[in-house]
C-alpha cells in the first residue's frame, strides 16, 4: 500500500487543472471515515452519564487522560464554573461539550479504521 498522510489522503481527488476553487484533494479519508460512523445509541447515553467535570475533561483535552502525572482533581481548573451559569448556559455548555465529545470518538474511530487499512496487505 502506498503511504498516505496520517489523516489518509484525499477520499476524492479530482485533477487540479479542474478545479476551480477550494481544496482539489477535497476532504480527507480521515474525515469521511468519521462522517459515516455510527452514531451508537449505547455511545450517546455513555457521553450524556458522564457528569460535567468528566465530559470536559473527555471533549476538551483529549490527551488528559493519556498522561499519568494528570488526575482528575487536577484538571477542575479547567471545567467551567457551572454555578455561575444560568439554566439556558448550562444547557448551551452541556449540549456543546457532549458534540465534541462525540466528535473525539468518531475521530478516534477513524483512526482505528485507517489503523486497519494500513495493516491490511
């Protein structure tokens, strides 16, 4: 298999001379991959039981978890001040921090996928 960028190189090409505005090499396999992965119901109800200091840790820094020397109770700088936020503010957080949760996980799905394809002969 040839070598791709990380992200899969372009999911549809098309010849630069052609092309008239944007981005020839279009979007990337990356991104169709996360385009067409399911959005499961057991994965949404996961993402909205997560409680807030969680689910921003989890959307907003994907790498948090992954280092040893970060601990939960360390990270609560970075979750937003919840009670300064009225009812429409919180739901507007909550909704926002669950969307890009769910994109991390479509992401993180890709990923895998083009994982797969690269070990594939």
């Amino acid at each position: 298999m040839t070598a791709h960028p990380k992200d899969g190189g372009p999911a549809f090409p098309c010849d630069p001379l052609e092309f008239h505005y944007g981005n020839p090499n279009g979007m990337s396999l990356r991104d169709y991959f996360a385009a067409h992965v399911q959005a499961d119901d057991r994965l949404v109800k996961c993402i909205r039981a997560m409680d807030d200091t969680a689910l921003t840790i989890f959307a907003l820094h994907p790498q948090a978890e992954r280092e040893d020397h970060i601990t939960e109770t360390g990270m609560l700088s970075i979750v937003p001040l919840w009670d300064a936020l009225d009812a429409v503010g919180k739901v507007t957080a909550r909704l926002e921090l669950e969307a890009k949760a769910i994109a991390r996980v479509r992401f993180m799905q890709a990923d895998a996928m083009l994982k797969a394809r690269e070990a594939t002969p």
